[in-house]
C-alpha cells in the first residue's frame, strides 16, 4: 500500500465497491480495505467501526461527516503514514 500510495491516487470508494472480484485484487483492493479498517479504528474506535458493520447504509450518521468527506480524511491518513 505504502508503494502505490507513492506511485498514484488509491482508487476510489465507489471503485472498489463497484469492482469485480478480479478487478479487486487487481487495484490492491485487499491491502486497501485494511488500510480504510485502520484509520477507522485509529481515527474514529473500534464503536463506530461495529456500527458500521451492522449498518454501513448510516455511513453518515455513524462518523459525522459525508462519505466523500471520510474518503478524503482517509487519502490524507495515507499520506501521512506514506511520510512516517
């Protein structure tokens, strides 16, 4: 994760909800998940990241900001883990 994070942007949310399962494993689609369950934790505790589970359609609700909003908090995690 830490080599394509220095190559290019990660895909998208949407690109990796939306893949196949080839096109996954081709886009690191793997790594990337538990990069997103880190910063979640890290960011936000393990009680958010369970309500998610139990209901993902309240992505909102459960973190406080828009889902695009928490993929750019999550593009930002990586670069700073990119320079640690």
């Amino acid at each position: 994760v830490k080599l394509y994070s220095l190559k290019n942007a990660p895909p998208t949310w949407v690109q990796l909800d939306t893949a196949s399962v080839v096109e996954f494993g081709n886009m690191d689609g793997y790594a990337l998940s538990t990069m997103i369950i880190e910063f979640l934790v890290n960011t936000y505790g393990y009680d958010k990241l369970l309500k998610l589970i139990m209901a993902p359609e309240n992505i909102d609700a459960i973190y406080g900001v828009t889902r695009r909003d928490l993929e750019k908090q999550w593009i930002q995690y990586l670069k700073v883990m990119r320079i640690n």
